[in-house]
C-alpha cells in the first residue's frame, strides 16, 4: 500500500512509515469507504414514518408526541387571504407557557409570488385573525 493512495488527506511520512502493511491497509480501506459515503451523502433527510418511529423509539415516546407536524391552511370568507398556520413550539413568558406559530399569509388577489411570514404568539392569532388553532 502506498500513502499516495490517501492523497485527498495526505499523511506525514513521520506516521506512515511508522505503519504495519496491516495498519496501512486499514487505513487506505477506511479512507475508500469514506469517500464513496461522502459521494453518496445526501444532505436532506425526508421526514417521514419511518424517521420519527426511530425517533420514538430512542426516546420512548408515542406518535402524539413525536411525529409530523400538523400545519393548517385557511381562506378567508370575505378577503382574498389564504393563511398557513404552522405549530413553532412553546416558550415560557413569565410564570406562562405561550404557544407559538410560524405564519404565512397571501393575497390570491395580487395575482403574483408574495407572502408574508411572522412568528406570533397563539393570542396574537386569535386577536388578529380570528383563529384558534386546535390540533
């Protein structure tokens, strides 16, 4: 085996030569192996059941508490607005615990690309837009 095989992370001489054939060899085969995983690597994992059952299993938790997210969609009865309500998560406000949103609002009217996102609190999205969102 020579270290020219390793050339993509060169190995100082000093630790090669100091290698057994057996240490050389296990070396250049870990080196192929990861570069053909790196070739293959996908940066983006699907979220999908089979993901979050590995999820639930690490942490011994139930589908109701790890799984999909669930996101709503909403049309206005009187305005062209199309709302996209997306669960964030809780944080603490003081003594209480305030449910989040990511909110995504269109205007079907404008005709192009637009949008307007905003985290609000779960009051906000009662007070502004009417809406209490119940899983």
């Amino acid at each position: 085996m020579s270290k020219d095989l390793l050339n993509d992370n060169p190995i100082p001489d000093d630790f090669w030569n100091e290698l057994s054939d057996n240490e050389k060899e296990a070396l250049t085969k870990a080196q192929d192996e990861a570069s053909q995983e790196y070739q293959n690597y996908d940066e983006w994992k699907e979220m999908d059941e089979s993901y979050f059952e590995h999820l639930r299993q690490r942490f011994d938790k139930g589908p109701e508490e790890i799984g999909p997210r669930v996101w709503k969609s909403y049309q206005n009865k009187f305005l062209p607005l199309q709302l996209m309500v997306i669960p964030a998560g809780r944080q603490h406000d003081g003594d209480k615990v305030v449910q989040m949103f990511h909110l995504i609002v269109e205007d079907m009217e404008g005709g192009e690309c637009n949008g307007e996102y905003s985290l609000i609190s779960e009051t906000e999205l009662l007070d502004k837009y009417n809406l209490t969102f119940n899983n």
